[in-house]
C-alpha cells in the first residue's frame, strides 16, 4: 500500500498531561475516551448551546468560549488559547471542522507553548489549499484532474482554462470543502454565472472569494487513502474508504475498503499519497482524496483531487478493518513516537460501512430539524459501534451542522456488513426530531448499491425516482442476515426507552456541575 520507515535515532519522548479538545459533539467525546486510555487529563470548551453537551460532562475540566454563533465560540481561536492557558494544558486536539484545518491556528498553538495534535501550520498551507496541493501534485509526480493550479483571476481566464480542457468543468473554492464554493458547469453559457456564485460562496464560507477550476469526469468514484505520519519521517498508508456515496458534493455513507480497488491500485495509490506527504513534510494523521475514473475499467485510472490535513468524520470504517486507535495514534506521534510498525503490518479485515446520522427531514430537501429528543435507543451488538454526541433530552441546537452520531457496521464482508447496517438501523429509534435513517434503508436496500455500482452522481440519480421504483432488489442473503439482526433486537428489555431518559437526566446533572467552571 506504499509507505516509508526510514532509521530512526529516538530523541526525547514528550510525554503529553493534558490535553484540551477544540470541538464539541461525538468528535469532542471520541478524543475524550481516547485520551482516557492513555491517562490523559482533558479539557472541554463549550458554547452557551452547549452547556448541558456531553462531551461537557464526560471531560475532567470545562470552559465556557462564549454565546452560541461558532464565530462567538469554536472559532474564536483567543478564547480557546486563553483556555488552555488557564486550564494549564500542554496540547490541543482541533477534530474537524472549525479550526481543524486553519494553519493560523496550528502556528498560534505552538507560539503560546501548545502542542498542536496534527500537521505544522506550513505543511497545512502546502496541502490544505486546493490549488498549492495540486501544485504539489505535479511536483510530485502524482496524476491529478486537468485543470488550473493557481486561483482564477477574472471570468476571462475561466474561460481560457475551461476552452483548453473541455466542458463540463467544475469551479471549486481553493480554500473550502464541504461541496461549498463549487458548481458544475457543462457549457459556456452557464460559466459566467457559476463563477460569481462559486466565489461569492466561498467568499462567504471561507473568507476567500479564490476559486479554481478542474475538468468534471463522467461519473467517477471517490477513494480516499488514510495515512498517518509521524514525526521522523515515517509515513504509511492504511488503505483506502469509498466515500461515493455523496449529496451535492457531501458524503453521506463511507465504506472501507472500496469493493472495485485491486490489491495492485490500493498499493499504487497508497504510494502516491505517501510520496505527497512527504514531499511536504507533513505529520500526524491525513487523507488524501481521489477520482477513479469510471469511463475505463473499474479501478485502473485515478487522479489527485486534495488533501485533508486532519482527521476525517469517517475515520472510524478505517479503524474497523485495520484494528487501530487512530486518535490514541495522534496523541502517540505528537509526544514524539515513531510509527511502531511498517507498510507490510498493515492488514484489512472484513468490510465497515458508517452512515452519517443527521437531525434533518431528508423527504423535504434535506432542511435540518433542531429541536428536543425525547426519547433515543441505540443499536448494540457484535460489529456495531455508535459515535453519539447526543442523549435523551438533548436540545439539537440549530446554530451548528446537525449530525447526530455516527453508525458503523462491521462484518466479514461487504454482504455481512451492508445487512448488519440495515439491522442496526432498524434499532436506532429517536423520537422528538426528524433524522436521516429512512434514507439509509432506501440506499442500502438498492440493487445497485448492494452491486457496489455506484459512483459520485449515483445517490442524486437514485433520489430522482420515485421511492417505490427501485424497492425490493436487497438481496436474499442480506435480507435474511438483517431479519435475524432485527429479531435479536426486538428481543432485548423493552425498558430500553426509560433507561434512556434515566441516562440523559444523569447527564445533566453531571453536566451541572461544570456550571461554576470559567
């Protein structure tokens, strides 16, 4: 899968006390629990829609960042060094989102004597921008999409760039992600106007109007490679996540490993991600995104697309097939650690699928739906994890994006794994709000994708039709796994929903007594 262990002479580990997460949410409670196996003191910080959160009550220490708007609070990144420096901790866990990627930040972590659990600020500004990253690419000798490597300076060189490549083309924000800043534009006619509204988005999302622009491949699918490097310039890749299933640009369903990459392509991507890692001496964990090209034969050609200097929403399909604690990982190589192991340990087992459960009315545009859960059950049992950053009586602020948890399935295969998904789905019952898992029925009960037939347009395609026109394909096998699953649930006490609400008042409680905390 590619990868480089160079000799290493170890100098002092640098042994991390206590460590504050710069989140909040499921990701804030996952570095938590990490940080607790290593006997890590943590510190949480909180918005005023986030004092009775979890991940308040389940950290040792807790400080207030200011009113609800992230723009009051997560990504006020003085209130958050002024925190650690009262809480006394010595290094800062950013997550993702927020300021996760924001090299201003990493750099001022490491001016006020923190330890920043990721990337240094420079080989985030290397590879976290668009354009520097595919610029790198070339340098590097890794196969990207055809396009510009520098931002666009007017609507002329659009054109230019757009005539030389041929429509369709996509404009994307150099700074951004999250499918902001971006359009497609399949003639020249629609240029003009795609253009003012790609930099007037990323403008408003990023505080950069700067856009790119990169040919639009014919229904592709989107691979992604983890890697993880440490801080001897030793780096490895752990395979790859099928990230396909996306809506407008955002993923919605990933899975690892891909059911089309060969042994030989995850190899020869793996190759490719490390060399562009260490072409910009990046460290800590990272991922690196691709387009396969569905126009030729399932696996063969692939194209850099960009790098994510941080850890992925999904990094938890990756820690299923590969039995490793990528966030405990983190901590390990920012005291100093090598890589305790090299490219050849690496192994996958089985197949993980992780859907992204979000507060929305997915059958009315997708509009999200804040309000209070009144009632929540999680499914349980072999090959089931739950990342949840919310409990019975929780308030679902409107202020922040609404995911919920995330659900992953692992199974022997991608058969095994698909229906034990559909079991666990099944088991997740929330009252209160709207949330998402009706479309993950609808998916995974598709033909097509339980065919693995799929690529980046394929859940837009699927949503076009009508709900019943493409029901009852799941087949046999996996039905009559998810049926069993479902049963096994059924059966468990039926008091399930009570001692949820017992959890969630115990929560508040717990919650309160950081209300006296700064």
């Amino acid at each position: 899968m590619g990868g480089y262990n160079p000799p290493v002479s170890i100098g002092a580990i640098r042994p991390l006390r206590k460590i504050l997460i710069a989140n909040r949410g499921e990701i804030a409670l996952r570095v938590i629990r990490a940080c607790r196996e290593l006997g890590k003191a943590t510190v949480a910080v909180y918005s005023d829609a986030d004092r009775g959160a979890l991940h308040v009550a389940a950290a040792d220490e807790a400080y207030r960042l200011g009113p609800a708007p992230a723009s009051e609070s997560y990504l006020r990144a003085d209130v958050i060094l002024d925190a650690a420096r009262r809480s006394g901790a010595d290094a800062i866990h950013p997550g993702y989102g927020f300021l996760s990627e924001n090299a201003a930040f990493a750099e001022a972590c490491v001016a006020a004597g923190l330890k920043f659990i990721g990337p240094s600020g420079a080989a985030m500004r290397a590879l976290g921008s668009k354009t520097l990253a595919r610029q790198a690419a070339d340098r590097a000798g890794i196969p990207r999409v055809p396009g510009s490597v520098t931002g666009l300076k007017n609507l002329d060189e659009a054109r230019r760039v757009a005539g030389e490549i041929g429509y369709p083309v996509m404009l994307k924000a150099a700074a951004g992600g999250g499918g902001k800043g971006m359009r497609m534009v399949h003639a020249e006619a629609e240029l003009a106007s795609a253009f003012a509204a790609a930099a007037s988005e990323a403008e408003r999302s990023f505080g950069s109007g700067e856009v790119y622009l990169e040919k639009l491949l014919v229904r592709p699918r989107h691979i992604e490679i983890q890697l993880l490097a440490d801080e001897h310039g030793g780096c490895i890749s752990l395979g790859e996540r099928e990230c396909s299933v996306q809506r407008r640009h955002q993923k919605v369903i990933e899975e690892a490993p891909s059911a089309v990459v060969s042994a030989e392509l995850r190899a020869r991507m793996g190759e490719a991600a490390v060399r562009l890692a260490l072409s910009a001496g990046y460290t800590n964990a990272g991922t690196v995104e691709f387009l396969v090209d569905g126009a030729g034969s399932p696996g063969e050609a692939f194209y850099f697309l960009e790098m994510n200097t941080r850890l992925q929403v999904e990094h938890p399909v990756t820690e299923l097939v590969t039995g490793l604690d990528l966030v405990r990982l983190q901590i390990e190589v920012a005291e100093g650690r090598p890589l305790p192991w090299t490219q050849a340990d690496v192994s996958l087992r089985g197949h993980a699928i992780e859907c992204r459960i979000y507060a929305e009315d997915w059958e009315n545009g997708f509009m999200p739906w804040p309000g209070r859960i009144t009632s929540l059950t999680e499914p349980q049992g072999p090959g089931i994890r739950v990342d949840s950053g919310v409990y019975a009586g929780w308030m679902v602020p409107l202020e922040y994006d609404p995911m919920l948890a995330k659900l992953i399935a692992h199974g022997s295969t991608r058969e095994a794994a698909v229906a034990r998904m559909l079991g666990a789905l099944e088991g997740y019952k929330v009252a209160g709000i709207k949330t998402n898992v009706g479309l993950f029925r609808r998916i995974l009960e598709d033909g097509e994708f339980c065919r693995a037939e799929i690529d980046t347009g394929w859940l837009e395609r699927l949503l076009d039709q009508p709900a019943s026109a493409k029901q009852g394909q799941v087949p046999v096998e996996i039905a009559a796994i998810a049926a069993a699953y479902f049963s096994a649930q059924a059966s468990r006490s039926t008091g399930s929903a009570k001692l949820d609400d017992a959890e969630g008042e115990s929560a508040w409680a717990l919650a309160g007594r950081h209300e006296g905390l700064r």
